[in-house]
C-alpha cells in the first residue's frame, strides 16, 4: 500500500485524502478511507461493526484491545479489503469524539 501511494504521489494519480470521511456504502474494496459513524454491535475483541447512515461494515481493529463503548462515535481511517464475500475494514487509526487518536499496528506490516 505505501509503495501505491508514493507512485501515485509520484505521477500524480488523485488519491482520497485519509481525512476526507467518505460514507460507508461508497467504499470500494481495496480503498483507503475514513468513515465515521457509532459502534453498533461487538463480534469480539477485535472486531466492530461501524454503522453510518449510509450502512454497516466489519472493522478489524488488530492484536491490541481497543476500549470501545457500544454507541460510541468513532473516526477510523483504514483499508477495505478485497474479499468478494465479507468487506472487513482493516482500521489503521481510530479517533474518539474527545479527540484521542488510536494507532493501529496489525502483526503482518
């Protein structure tokens, strides 16, 4: 992914701003995004389902414990993978609605 987004810097290829939120039902898989919405439902430790209004999707949220409430509103900046059967948005980073930012380290980078 990082070597993507330095030849698209390089050429100069239009890539989406992690900051811009996009909503949910307009990610495409394999996209880098931020979407915003409200902890919906908990399918264990580390995986959430993030609600806008737009739709739901999977977000994995790594190795570490995330101290998330349901109903929370979150921001998390990630990846959509490319399975044909079950989107899982890999989260990078989340940010709380106080303001604290979240990083995100998976076990394969």
């Amino acid at each position: 992914m990082r070597l993507f987004l330095s030849l698209a810097i390089a050429i100069g290829i239009a890539t989406p701003a992690l900051s811009d939120v996009v909503p949910i039902a307009s990610m495409q898989r394999g996209q880098t995004a931020t979407v915003e919405g409200f902890v919906d439902k908990f399918f264990d430790s580390d995986e959430i389902r993030l609600r806008d209004e737009s739709g739901t999707v999977r977000v994995y949220l790594g190795p570490q414990m995330i101290d998330l409430k349901s109903g929370e509103r979150i921001r998390v900046s990630g990846v959509l993978d490319n399975d044909l059967f079950l989107n899982e948005f890999y989260a990078r980073e989340i940010t709380r609605e106080n303001g604290e930012n979240i990083t995100i380290r998976h076990e394969y980078e």
